[in-house]
C-alpha cells in the first residue's frame, strides 16, 4: 500500500513539475507567453515564490525517488545475480569442443 502511495507521488510529482518548468520564463521568454505570461505570478511575488515552489516539488519529486528505491525488492528484480545463460540464452556463444589432432 505504502508503495503505491509513493508511485502516485512520484508520478504526479514528476508530471507537475513538468508543468512548472514549462511555465517559467527564461531569457527569451517561454512557454508562459503563450498564456499570457502569467506563469511568475501564479505562485508568488514575480519569480522567487515560482522558484521556490519549483524547488521543493523538485524535493517532494526527489523523496519520492529515494524511497521508492529504498521500498523495493531488491532480491526480486536483480538480474545480476542469475546466471547470464539463462537470463540471455542467445546472446552467450555455446562451447566449442577442441579438436583431436
């Protein structure tokens, strides 16, 4: 349950944040002209409270991450430990007997 709590954090964390990169203006303005360049004043007094925001949905984007690698199974999912033949039987050349002279 826990686990999937923190994929629909992560999840729409990441989407969001998306979002509110896209909405800031750089140099050459952004994608916030396009609607009406309201992007810096949504969330703030001009840019610091768009930033600010931006940073810690990074931290919430970035928590999530963490403890969603530090939930999972890690017996589970390692190729790692498995014998290569049997996770990638085509890509292992068979052996080739040596000739008898």
């Amino acid at each position: 349950m826990l686990e999937i709590l923190l994929y629909i954090v992560f999840f729409a964390s990441a989407l969001f944040l998306i979002f509110v990169i896209l909405l800031q203006e750089g140099k050459g303005g952004g994608l916030s002209d396009a609607f009406g360049g309201a992007g810096a004043d949504t969330f703030g007094v001009r840019a610091g409270g768009i930033n600010r925001f931006t940073f810690g949905l990074f931290f919430v984007f970035m928590v999530s991450a963490l403890s969603l690698h530090l939930t999972g199974d890690t017996e589970a999912g390692s190729v790692m430990k498995e014998d290569p033949a049997s996770v990638l039987p085509g890509l292992i050349a068979p052996e080739i007997p040596a000739e008898n002279p």
